[in-house]
C-alpha cells in the first residue's frame, strides 16, 4: 500500500500556536489508531513555486490562510482540505473549490478551551467587571453588588462547536441556556433552541447574550441597534464568532447608553481595529484579541488527529467529520 | 421565660444590602430551629440618645460600624456582640470591649459568593485579562494564548472562611492549592498548609498569590518589594483581604515592570483611593470596589441566621461560633 500524502500549508504572519512542523505529525502518526494507511506529510509554504505541483499528489490539505486561487485549478489525488480554524469566510464564495474536494473545519476542537473562557466571560458580565473596570478609568469607587450568577439565563446564538462549549460554560454554573439556530430541537447543554423569528421576542430574557454565529451573508450585522434595544436592560452581551455579526457603532451606542451593563468581544472587523477607531474606547467594553478558543497546548495536535481521522475515514469511504455546507458557507 | 433582647445597630451611610429591617428579623425567627429562646429584636442608630440604655438590657448586638466608645461604658445584660463583616481591624484595640462580651465575625458567611468571585478572579489572570485591559488603552492588539488553568498553583494566604472559599474555587479548576497560616497542616481543600517562614521560601512555585489575611500588626504591609520579587515571574496577584496588607507603591512598581503579569485587588488603603492617587492608573491592574463577598441576596439573612444560632449556644452555655481572638486579632 503506497503512503497517501498530506500537505501541510505553512505560512510566515501565523501565531507560533498554529504552525505545524515534523515534530508535530510525527507525534501525530505515532498517537493515530491502528488501521490508519500509511501516510507521509510534506509541508509547503504558500508561496512556493512547487505547491500546486505538489500538492495534485496529495489527498489532503491542512491549513488555514489557504491559497485558494492556486488550489482552483489543482486536480488529481485532492479530496480533503482540513482548515485549522472554525470560520470559514475569509474562504467564501467557495466558487475555487474543485470538484469532489470536501471542505472541512476544525469547530469542535475549541471545546475545552471555550468553556472556560465563558466561565470567565459569563461571570465577568454577572460581575459588572467592565463597570468597574471603566469607573477605575475614570477614578470612581462605584460599587454594584451581585448575587451568584445561578439561575440567570443566557441566550447563545449559534450551537454548533463553539456555541455547545458556552452552553457547558452556562449550565456548570447553573445558568438556564437557551440556543438559538435554524430549526428548533434538543441539543446538549441547552435547556431549549428556538429560531430566529422566536430569539427577536425573547431576546429580553436574557441576562447575557452570547453570539458563537459564522459570519455568512445571512448573519452579517446580526446584531444592530434593534437588536440591542430588544435585549433586557442592563443585559451583556459576548461576540466570540466575527467581528461582522455586530454593527460596531450600535454596540458603542448601546454601551454609552448603559443599555447594556458591558460586553465582551473576543472578534472585531477588522482585526485588529484600526487606530483611533471608537470600539477602543467604549465605556464598559472589554476586548480581547481573538485568543479564546486556542489552547496553545493542544491546538495543532487536536487539529493534527482530526486530520488524520477524517483521512481513515476518505480511505474507507466513510462520512467525513466538520464538513462546511457550501450553500449555508459554515 | 422572658424574651431575650437583641440590638440592631442601624446607621446611615451603611449600602442598602448591609441593612437589616424588621422584616429581615422576623423571617430570621420564622426559620429559625426549634428550642430557641423567644427573642426580641430592638432597632437603633448608633447615634440615639438612649443606645447604651437600651444596649444594656440587650443580649446581643449586632452591626458593622459599632460605636465602640459608647459600649465602652456598657454593663448589664450584653453578652455577644455580632460583626456583619469579616475583618475587625477598623475596631482594633479591644480595650473598649466590656468584660464578659464575646467578639463574633461573620467571616463564614462569605463563601459561596467569594468561592464564584474567585473563580473568575483566577480564571481572569490566567488568561491575561489585565494585560488585554492595558493593553486595549493603549490601542494595542497584543496577543497572549493560554492554555487551561488546570494543573497551575495558587498560594492562599489565609485558610479562613475567605481562605477556603478561594480554595474551593481554585481546587474547582484543577488549581493545586498551597494554604498559608501560622500553624501548618491539614485543611479541607488545600493540598499542603505551609508557615509563614516556609511561604517565603516556595513564593517562586505560585502562579498566582492570593490574599485573604486578617489585618493586624503583624499582617500589614505583608506584600511589599521583596514579597513581589520572591513571586515567580509574570504570576498573578490578588488581594481580597485589606488595603493595608500590601505596600501600594511596591505593587505598582512590580506591575509597571511586568513582574507580575497583572492584579486584581478588592481593597486597598484607602478606601476608595484619593483623587490622582497612583494606583488608578496602575498597568495590568483591575480595582474592584469592596464587593467580592457581599452577596445581596443572602447577606443580611445569613448574619441573622449566625446571630440566632449564638444567641443559643449562649443561652444554653455552648461555645460560640467565629469568636475573635482578641491576642490575635482575628
């Protein structure tokens, strides 16, 4: 049985946490479950010469700032691009994609690192710590006492990988979630999922409101001035999907207003804001720079076994796991 | 049998949730177990003409801010005087304490609210929160990646009721707990209680160091130069105990020089800090305003529940519940 090549996507510009090297899928293939065919890893950077060339013997790509318009004309041995990250927009429209190329992400691996950042965030927001973190600016000894955060309810728009580990997040603090996603159900973690149309009458409900959405055309903008001002007074709210979900000056507006008690935002558009741009100063916000859901411990070798998993699976002809929906584009 | 009396001492200027009313005191009684005495609640303001009158057909008192030189001169029936807060330096010397009169705190109640404050305190240092802060005042988008807290150490000083509700949170995490108190040895959440000789010595082993410590003369100023130097480089640091346990200037300067990577204190010395006083403005430090403890929805009905339950074991001659050491002082 001939080894089924793998290319690894490098690229100058990542965090250190993200680039895979030898060491990485050596330790990767010797972790891997008996059954797997053999596989060697060649890595290019996206900028080499040879990298189509390359990479028309490979079954797989493993990436994440992917040449697209070079794997456009790539055909032969492709069937799988493993992206390294959860949002796929910086990849759409998916026109490029060649035929019989699945697309798949990493959503799911952020699980354990997610949950406790909401555990942060969440309690953060119970807490008023952006109140007290902007009275500290400004020299004010402005008390607000809370209660323990159980029995609050967080609205989560979004239940997929990362709207499932905030859920966690909430219920391990005893807080009643509520999931918002296209068609209603059970899902894990949550105490109910509405839809859409149900989320705009209920959105007062919530204590803090949590978006983990993709940033589709769909969902761009989400969150706007009516929908803050549909949210309970003295609500929080946390963007831990992209920047784009939010009309930024209607957050800003809304925090000035104190229609919100804080917000938390792991994502802008863009990242990172330019400078002097408003979302700096906003009262009662606090920013942090995309840095939530990766645990430098774990990242590349979760991505790494996802990778090898979803290539048994193309092998032996099973369902692949994380495959993006081109027409939903997440 | 007559009705023991107890004096609750009012005072204006006290937050709302510290407040105890007639209504608080009858729900007291509803809930209280059978066998207690029959108990008669009294209300005054420490600035009534006829306090010490009252007080001195009075059992118990209970209260914060307790006008010491009038009891000073109290004799008669007064037995216990029951704290609403933890610490009793703002009553310290003791020489005003009549003879016969127990001291009591209401450190335990404290618990569950500081064990939830604590885990998002720890929660928040591990991932850099402070620096993020700084950092977004300065329009910087300065990435630091965590992993899980899991498997770090946190180094409580203090194993009382504030001690063990920060271990409780730290151990919640996966946190490994090194307690600190004069006498060393087993204690329920902490995996080793070490002296004040030894902590000096494993300072470096802490990720992060917290303070619960009472404050007396042997505590204040505890965290100074050579404290935060023996601390490993960028761990964190908390204070939730007083103002006066830590040598400002010293705290500021090991976060101007990134020896710490960052603090979250809920006291300081004064409260609040004066206008234009330098710890404002410290980098990587977030000033809550005395309420880490204080849960509003349970305060005044927990101090009333622990007031009952000594008015009882003194009735029936039992030892009394978190009775101050006045050596000690604490």
């Amino acid at each position: 049985m001939t080894a089924q090549r793998v290319l690894v996507c490098t690229s100058d510009g990542q965090s250190a946490i993200f680039r895979m090297d030898p060491e990485h899928t050596r330790a990767a293939l010797a972790r891997a479950p008996a059954g797997l065919p053999p596989i060697e890893f060649v890595f290019r950077d996206i900028d080499a010469p040879d990298f189509a060339e390359v990479l028309q013997d490979c079954i797989a790509l493993v990436g994440w700032m992917i040449p697209n318009e070079t794997i456009r004309t790539v055909r032969g041995a492709l069937r799988l691009i493993q992206l390294s990250g959860a949002g796929v927009d910086h990849l759409a429209p998916f026109d490029w994609l060649p035929p019989g190329v699945s697309l798949c992400n990493a959503s799911t691996i952020h699980g354990p690192k997610l949950q406790e950042w909401s555990v942060m965030v969440l309690l953060m927001l119970h807490a008023q710590i952006p109140h007290f973190i902007t009275a500290q600016r400004a020299q004010l000894w402005s008390k607000r006492h809370t209660s323990t955060i159980a029995g609050t309810t967080a609205m989560i728009f979004g239940t997929g990988g990362l709207g499932q580990a905030v859920a966690r997040a909430a219920k391990s603090l005893g807080m009643i979630t509520i999931g918002v996603r296209r068609t209603p159900g059970p899902a894990t973690s949550f105490d109910a999922v509405i839809g859409q149309e149900e989320a705009e009458l209920r959105l007062g409900e919530a204590d803090v409101v949590v978006l983990t959405l993709p940033l589709t055309a769909q969902t761009r903008g989400r969150a706007d001035a009516a929908f803050f001002s549909r949210m309970k007074p003295e609500a929080g709210f946390v963007n831990f999907g992209r920047g784009g979900l939010v009309i930024e000056a209607d957050l800003i507006a809304a925090l000035e207003a104190r229609r919100l008690c804080g917000a938390v935002i792991d994502v802008t558009d863009p990242e990172p804001p330019p400078a002097g741009a408003p979302i700096w100063n906003a009262p009662r916000l606090v920013i942090t720079p995309h840095v939530s859901c990766d645990d430098p411990a774990t990242y590349v070798p979760d991505v790494l076994d996802l990778l090898l998993d979803n290539v048994g699976r193309l092998v032996e002809g099973r369902a692949l796991r994380n495959v993006i929906d081109l027409a939903r584009a997440y």
